[in-house]
C-alpha cells in the first residue's frame, strides 16, 4: 500500500492516501470500541481519565471520517477508469483539500481526546464539542469539511463533464451532490430538542440510509465491471433500479426516526411502510451481484478459463458487503423498525446490534474492497488472488461483527423486556436490566468478539502493506 | 423476428425516467411534510401555556409548572399532563425571558458536556446511561436522591449530583465529573423539565407505571 504509486495517475496517488489514512481511522475506532465495551464490563476502567462518552464519541467519529475518506479514495480511484482523463480538472487543490481536511482531523482527534468537553457556552460549540452524536466536530471543522468537500465534488464534477458520462458517473455526480448538501442541515443551533433532532435526523439518515446506500451501488457497479468483467449495459441498469428503490424507500424511510421525538403521530404510518420497504433493494443488490458473478464465472469457464474474478480478496469483500447490507441493514434493520416494536425497542442495545452489523455489511466491506483494487493498480498485478493474510482478515472481521451483532441483540432482549416492558425505563429499570447475569454474559460476549474483530483487522492491515509486492513478485 | 423491440423492462432509459421521478417525487413529499412537522414542533409560547392550549413543544415557562405523565385512554398512550397547578423550579417563578435563558443555558451544556454520548435524549445517544427523555420525573428524585445528596428538593439534589456525580454513587456504573458549574447545573434541571414535558407519542412506555408504582409504594418506594 505505499511507496508504489508513482507511475499512477494523479487521481489515483490521491486515492491512495485517502485510502491510508481510513485505514488508519479504522484501526482507532476499532481501539476505542474496545476500550468503551471494556467500560461496560468493568466501569471503573479509565474513569474519570478517559470515560465512555469520549471512547465512544471517537469510535463513531472515526467511524463515520474513515469511511468518508475511503469514499473519496473510491471516487478518486474510479474517475479516470470512468471518465478517462487521468488529471481531475484541479488536482493540485485537491491534494491541498486532502492535507488540510487530514490537519483537521487530527486537531479534532487531539482536542476529543485531551481536552474532551467545554463550558457550556456558544465557544464549546465552535471548538470544542458540537455533542450531538455522530456530529460531535466542532462547527470550525464543519465549515473546513464543507470547504474541502467542495473542493472534492468540483473536482469529481467539472472532470465528469470534460470526460466520458458513464451511467455509473451520473448517479455518482447527483448522488456526492445531494450528500454534501445535506451535512449542513446539521450546522445550526437550538434551544428545541426536537427540532435540533428533526434536522440531526436529515443528516444521518438520508446519509446512511440514502445517499451513502446509493454510492455503494455505484460502487458495487464499478467494481463488479473490473473485477469480474461483467457487462456495462448490465450492471448499469441495475444500478438505476437500485437508485429507484433506495431513494423510493429510504428517503421517506427517514420517518422511522420520528416517532419519538416529539413530531407528530403521522410519522408512524409514513415511517413504518417506507423504512419496511428499505431491504428489497438490500435484496436485490445481493441478488444482482450473485447473478453476475455467475453469468461471469460461466462464460469464463465456457471459455476454457478457470476464474472470472481478477482480483480475488475485493471480489469476497464486494460479496460480503451484498449478503451483509442486506442482513445488517435490512433484516436487523427491519427488526425494530415498526412503531408496534419500537416503542419498547427505541435507544436500547437492539439499536447498537443493528448499528454495528449494518455500518460494517453496507459500508466497510465494500470500502475495504476498493482498497485492494487500488493495490492492485498500485503494483500493475492483473490478477491478484487472495493470501492467507487476506482470508484471516475477511474470516476474523466478518466473525467477530457477527459475533458482536448476536450479542448485543441477546443484551437487546434482555434490556427491552425487563427495562422497558416489565419495569417501565426508568433510571432503577435500566440498572435492574444492565446488572442482569444474562445481559452482563452478552456484553461479555460482544467484546469477545471484539478482540477477535481486532485480530482480523491486524491482519487485514499486514495484508493490505503486503499484497501488492508479493503478488507483483510472482507475476 | 429481427423487428421485435426489447422490452421495456430491459430499457435503462426507462428505468433512469423511473428513478428521477419516483426519487423526485418522495422528496416532494419530505419536503411537504417537514413544512407541516415545523409547524406542529415549534416551541409554544407562554399565552398558550397560560391558556392551557397544548402543544407538542411546550413554551419554556413550561418550567413553572407541574408536569406529570398519564396514560391517555383515548390516544392509547401515556402524554405528558401540564399543569394547571405551578411548580416553580427552584422556588421561584421564571419570566418567559429568565426561561429562555435558562433553557439555552441548559441546552448549549447538554451539548458541550456531551451528555449524548453516554446517555439517550428522546431516546438517541449512546446506552450507557438511562434515557433522559422523563429523567424529571424519575421516581429517584423524589426521596432517595433528595435523601443521599442531604437537600430538600429534587431540583436541588439534581443540581447537586450534577455538579459532584463521583459523591453520590448509586451503582458500579457512575456518571464522571463534567465540571458543571452550579449555574450550568440549573440550566440542565431545567432542560430536562421541559424534555419531560414534550409529546412524545408515548415513548418511553411504561414510565408512567413506574412513576405509579413509587406513588403506590411499589418497588420504587423506599
């Protein structure tokens, strides 16, 4: 992953940094996941130090910026493949945007850690901790990521209407657009808790369960026609009607967030029949990709060829990205999405289950995925086949969020029924159900699996630094 | 044969028009619908408080008052009940200005102190701690609390918890000291009053059950 990029495009080299730095975030959220699931176990581990607000606040922060910075890499690695101008109309800002947005991050990272929470003044706000979760940057580094966001999707743009106009581009160009316009529905202030979780609600959502599920089409899209050479014509046809149903369920979808919180009753009705239409597309991206793969995989083989796949480790992590999207945000995702449920099941460990599977399935995999194509343009290796690092890697990882998953859907159980169902969610309630043995043997459990989601990323790691030179040694 | 024309299901023409009109049309109706939820969410002032005119986002004078949480027969689920008797928080009537104040106070600490990360506000945030949607009206506050941090009022035994979590423990899990200022504190008290007093269809379910119980001398009394 370093060093070999220099007969790269410059779009390319830039997608390779993006891509170091998000790996290096993952590592750090994985850490503070440890460190905050330790917490939930033995309470006096680092209190008072380092508490579980702050371990937590930076899991999800890394969380959500590494995988920024691998969307971005993806984008970088896929436009001259896509448009076939290899300098983005203004490169040189771009890798400006790439130090600056890394020197913010990092100024971010260093005050979470060190100085944690402010005052409660307006000043906190702006350059200490924003506190509303998963939007904790303070508003400075808000208008920084606007500015080089802006840079980024100048860039993506005016390149897309120089080059080539590939479907797979056009959904990309509207869909970046309609993503960066919405952080700033996040970059205001307000006395009313439900107005500020109103538009909080718009930021998340349509990001995760919208706009970000539209990107991974696009990218399944483009990764599919590289890695197994399946047809254009195809895969983007796909991708429109994965565009008609994402946005056609998860745009309105967004109402299953407002039950709660003070909006009106109608959201039940809206938000209930929207958000359960959210996995057919699921399906139907798992499908598509199965269906490719072995059309693919057939026609090689008809052909007296042995493997369609050129790239082996992206193509299992494209196919667990399909089965896992599919199963984190859908089928848990679904779980608790009716009113009916969510009443006992809003803000409990049910929540935490579903989080962790569905940002692992829909997002890491695939993200993870475009790392190794961009190895394997990287050391110029035409066919790269996994190696025992990479399977560890895959094996260990997707394990160990399973693993995490299962557990915290039995605390989930556990907290939903005694907390919320038989005792009612008051503040004794919640401590009668977190001091349960069964809930405290799943909590247990989830860092288990923890550890051993941390294993395989230590491989994934060594894997990702060493792949590239061996395969092109033997090649 | 070589005339037949490919079906239209195969066509990503059609299927781009499908996709721009149906992703179209359901932003649209987001966007109709969240002009219509502004409306309903705004925060109320004190003449409807005064009045007795309901609100989903009570004014936050709403403070002044006392609020309890019933199960609705009709709606068939517990709601917030406002009033009409005062509660003054801390003893003494607020203005709807002193309100505001104190509520922005409270809100920009929530923030700062990033009491979300632990806990849940209208049930998001992190599940560390207890959800704070009806947190004024937790049954806690109103002997054992008051009796371990030695004040007289919840409201007080509130302020003196938040400014000293690590003296008053109630179990392994404790909540750290934030450095909240006795001012900041206050401006917390009151957030949380007026969360308690937001509609929230409901959620969390059940509270009122707990809050019955402690009245009945349930499990809760002590």
């Amino acid at each position: 992953m370093l060093n070999k990029t220099a007969h790269l495009s410059p779009s390319k080299q830039l997608a390779m940094n993006y891509f170091r730095v998000a790996i290096v975030l993952f590592g750090a959220q994985l850490l503070m996941g440890l460190i905050a699931g330790l917490q939930f176990l033995y309470p006096s581990f680092l209190y008072g130090i380092f508490d579980f607000n702050v371990a937590r606040m930076i899991h999800i922060n890394a969380l959500v910026v590494w995988m920024l910075y691998a969307m971005i890499g993806s984008v970088y690695l896929m436009l001259p493949d896509e448009t076939g101008i290899e300098h983005p109309v203004a490169i040189g800002l771009g890798k400006l945007a790439f130090w600056v947005l890394t020197l913010a991050v990092t100024v971010v990272v260093l005050v979470f850690i060190f100085i944690q929470v402010g005052p409660g003044k307006e000043s906190s706000i702006w350059f200490i901790n924003e506190g509303r979760e998963y939007l904790e940057a303070p508003r400075w580094a808000d208008i920084g990521i606007v500015v080089v966001v802006l840079i980024f999707y100048a860039n993506v743009f005016f390149t897309y209407m120089k080059g080539k106009k590939t479907g797979i581009m056009t959904v990309l160009v509207a869909d970046l657009m309609a993503l960066a316009g919405l952080y700033l529905a996040g970059m205001f202030f307000t006395d009313n808790i439900s107005m500020d979780q109103y538009w909080w609600w718009w930021v998340i959502h349509l990001w995760v369960e919208a706009t970000w599920e539209v990107f991974v089409g696009a990218l399944a899209a483009y990764g599919l026609i590289r890695v197994i050479n399946a047809k254009r014509e195809v895969v983007e046809m796909w991708l429109w009607i994965e565009v008609l149903m994402l946005f056609g369920s998860g745009i309105l979808g967004l109402g299953h967030h407002y039950f709660w919180i003070g909006t009106p009753e109608y959201w039940w009705e809206i938000g209930a029949l929207f958000s359960a239409l959210e996995p057919v597309p699921l399906v139907a991206m798992f499908v598509h990709v199965l269906y490719d793969w072995g059309k693919e995989q057939g026609q090689t083989q008809a052909q007296g060829g042995r493997t369609a796949i050129k790239n082996g480790p992206a193509m299992a992590w494209i196919s667990v990205n399909a089965f896992g999207n599919f199963l984190g945000a859908g089928v848990w995702g679904f779980f608790h999405t009716l009113p009916q449920v969510n009443i006992y099941t809003h803000g409990s460990q049910f929540t935490a289950a579903h989080g962790h599977l569905a940002f692992f399935g829909a997002y890491a995999t695939i993200l993870i995925g475009m790392m190794y194509l961009g190895i394997q343009d990287s050391y110029g290796v035409k066919r790269m086949k996994a190696t025992f690092n990479s399977k560890m890697a895959i094996f260990l990882i997707t394990f160990g969020v399973l693993g995490m998953t299962v557990a915290l859907t039995i605390a989930g159980y556990e907290q939903v029924l005694v907390e919320r169902a038989e005792l009612g969610a008051g503040w004794q309630a919640f401590f009668t159900a977190q001091n349960l043995p069964w809930y405290i043997q799943a909590q247990t459990w989830r860092e288990i699996m923890g550890v051993v989601t941390f294993i395989g990323f230590v491989y994934l790691l060594i894997d990702l630094l060493t792949i590239g030179k061996k395969e092109a040694a033997q090649a | 044969m070589a005339e037949k024309k490919p079906s239209v299901w195969t066509s990503i023409r059609f299927w781009r028009r499908s996709a721009a009109w149906v992703t179209g049309f359901a932003t649209i109706l987001l966007i109709w619908l969240t002009f219509d939820t502004m409306g309903q969410i705004r925060m109320g002032t004190d003449e409807e408080l005064a009045k007795g005119i309901k609100r989903r986002i009570p004014a936050p004078t709403v403070i002044n008052y006392k609020i309890g949480y019933k199960y609705d027969e009709k709606r068939g689920l517990e709601a917030p009940v406002i009033g009409p008797e005062k509660q003054p928080l801390f003893g003494k009537e607020l203005s709807p200005k002193e309100a505001r104040a104190l509520l922005h106070l409270g809100k920009l600490t929530v923030q700062a102190k990033n009491c979300m990360d632990c806990h849940t506000l209208l049930g998001n945030g992190a599940y560390y701690a207890p959800d704070l949607t009806k947190a004024w009206l937790d049954p806690m506050w109103e002997k054992t609390m008051p009796a371990m941090t030695g004040k007289k009022t919840k409201e007080e035994a509130m302020v003196a918890f938040l400014m000293h979590p690590e003296r008053y423990p109630t179990h392994a899990r404790m909540m750290p000291n934030l450095g909240i200022t006795e001012q900041e504190a206050k401006g917390i008290v009151a957030f949380l009053k007026h969360m308690s007093s937001i509609d929230t269809n409901g959620f969390p379910r059940g509270f009122s059950k707990t809050i019955k119980e402690y009245e009945t001398g349930g499990t809760y009394a002590k």
